[in-house]
C-alpha cells in the first residue's frame, strides 16, 4: 500500500499546481430532447458528431481552479430543414471545484466566435452575428496530468430560419454534449 502510494502521490501532486495544458475530443450536437438524442446516438453515432482542440491554462488554490480554455470545434447537425455544419473558436472560462482530489464539477461562461457556417437550404436561414455567449458545465476526473470530462454548453444567442410565407421565422439555439480529455503539462516546483 506504501509502494502504490509512493507512486501515485507524484501524479496526483502534478495536477494540483497551476499550468498548461492540452485538450481535445468528441461534441454531440442535442436538440434538447435528450432520451430520443441517447436513441440517435445509438442508431447512427456519426450523424450529430463534431470534434474539438485546444489549450487551456489552470490556475489553482487549494479545490478551486480558475480554467480558461481557447478551443477550435467543428461540428454538424440535421434539422428538420436541413444540415448544418459550422467551425467556431470557443473561450469558456470555467470555475472547477474539486471533491475526492480526482472528481471535479465545472462551470461558466463560454465566448463563441463562428467561422465558418454551411446550410444544406441556405434560403431557409438567416445569418446570424458571428459572436454569441453560452455556457458550460460538467464533471470531470482528474488522474494525474491527464483528465476525463463531459460537460453541456448551450448557447445563449438565438439564430433564426425562415419558413417561407408559412409560419414566420422561428429560432434556435446551439447546445451540445462535449466529451473531453486534457492533459497538464506537468511543472517543476
């Protein structure tokens, strides 16, 4: 039990200290209506899946980490009108509460500035600003440098399509489960 705790304590002490770091994986675009998503995801996994990379910077004391993160996503959806693909830059800014020394819960607002936008029936919506506002949280583990957590993000801003000369223009929001893993670049003391 000494022998394993010799070897472990290192690891665990590398994810205490403030740093850099490295992360990347899968988003999952919902439509809010998460038992039928779970049943998509199931049925054609690849269908609302995007990626996502980047580097963060954590800043801790003690169990509270302040975590801002400057992500690249890609990502794609269907809709009832058509498919949606888009490129953004993501700036979440994250407080992470730690429990245990490995389970943490974040949260806090995410910045978003989209690149790229592509519709499938481009007549059927509008443009939207490139800069919106969401937010972020989740749980994660933490197991030395590297790290494992799921968070949701829905974004604030409304984007509109249009039904032609039928119902008006209606609106929707962004949101999505994002699957991530990280790890800290570990530092000297």
């Amino acid at each position: 039990m000494l022998l394993l705790s010799a070897c472990v304590l290192p690891f665990v002490q590398a994810q205490q200290g403030s740093g850099f770091g490295f992360k990347g994986g899968l988003n999952y675009n919902t439509s809010g209506k998460y038992f039928r998503d779970a049943g998509e995801i199931f049925s054609r996994p690849g269908e609302n899946m995007g990626y996502h990379v980047g580097v963060f910077y954590q800043l801790n004391s003690y169990d509270i980490a302040l975590r801002p993160e400057l992500i690249f996503t890609q990502n794609q959806f269907e809709t009832d009108l058509g498919r949606v693909q888009y490129q953004k830059i993501d700036l979440p800014v994250l407080v992470k509460i730690r429990f245990f020394r490995v389970i943490g819960f974040s949260i806090g607002p995410s910045f978003h500035y989209t690149l790229d936008e592509k519709f499938s029936r481009p007549d059927l919506f509008e443009q939207a600003d490139p800069f919106g506002l969401g937010f972020q949280m989740g749980l994660g583990v933490n197991f030395g440098p590297v790290g494992l957590d799921l968070r949701f993000e829905r974004e604030l801003n409304e984007r509109k399509y249009t039904f032609e000369n039928v119902l008006g223009k209606e609106d929707y929001k962004r949101q999505q489960l994002i699957l991530g893993m990280s790890f800290k670049i570990p530092t000297k003391k």
